[in-house]
C-alpha cells in the first residue's frame, strides 16, 4: 500500500502564515485548529498537543526555529495528518538551544506507524537548512504546498 504523500497529508488548507500567537500555547493551538479544520483531529487534540508539553518539557522544538507539534495517537485522531504554521513572531517555547520558534508543524497519527511514516518524510524534507529557511520564511500557502510537492517529485526520481 502506497503511503500517503505529504501534500496529501498537508492540504492548502492547513497551512497559514503569519500567524499572531502571544505564546507556545497559543502557537500550539494555532496548529491545532488547522488540524481540526481539516478533519485529521477533533478539537480534544489540541489539548493533548498541548498537555504533552506540559508533561514533557519542549521537546516538540527539533531544530532551531522548529517545532513539531503532536501527541499520542487517540480516539481525538480522525486520520493522518499535517499542518503548518508560519508565525509572524517567533515565541518561546522555553527549549535550551532551539527557540524561539517560527514554525509550528502539526502531526497527527492514527497510529504509531503513520506517526514515524509522516515524521521521516517530514524530516527528509527538512533536512535541508537552505529549504527549511525557504519555507519557514513562505508567506504563501501556495508556493508552500508547491516546494513541498517539488520535493516529493524529485525525491521519487
């Protein structure tokens, strides 16, 4: 069975940029909704992202500027899925080397295997500092889809 690609699993409509949030939580939430919006998670996810960080610290920031927004897959995860989060101002998520964030990526799994799935090809993707500065500076829901989907047509080739 052929995995779903990440612009499958980040529609248009789960990408905003410049986006306003006050705090992590607010940022978090910001992802969240996207999520809900595009019926990968019902609204209870948002609090699980966000009692994850509570309870772990913030390890969800993976690189510098970066977090990776999740939880455990839960009866609140209708489907897989991605969003993306370009925020105006970057916050503090309270991360020793990596803050503050400007990018916030939603992930949402069914299961642990579409949760490590959609977390390697995500971090394929992102393995590239030159692409990740490119999409992490987007202000366009668009071109975002598209680098994303150029990637994942060079990277079958």
């Amino acid at each position: 069975m052929q995995e779903p690609s990440l612009s499958h699993l980040l529609p248009v409509e789960a990408i905003a940029t410049g986006t306003e949030a006050e705090d992590w939580r607010a940022a978090i939430r910001a992802a969240g909704e996207l999520l809900v919006t595009t019926g990968a998670t019902t609204a209870a996810y948002i609090d699980e992202m966000q009692t994850a960080v509570d309870q772990y610290g913030p390890y969800i920031v993976i690189a510098p500027g970066l977090a990776l927004a999740h939880s455990r897959p839960s009866p609140a995860v209708l489907r897989t899925g991605l969003s993306w989060v370009g925020l105006k101002t970057p916050v503090e998520f309270g991360h020793s080397t990596n803050d503050p964030v400007r990018l916030v990526i939603g992930l949402a799994a069914v299961d642990h295997d579409g949760h490590s799935s959609a977390l390697s090809r995500l971090a394929r993707l992102l393995a590239d500092p030159d692409r990740l500065e490119r999409l992490s500076g987007a202000t366009d829901a668009e071109l975002i889809h598209g680098t994303i989907s150029e990637y994942e047509s060079s990277e079958e080739t």
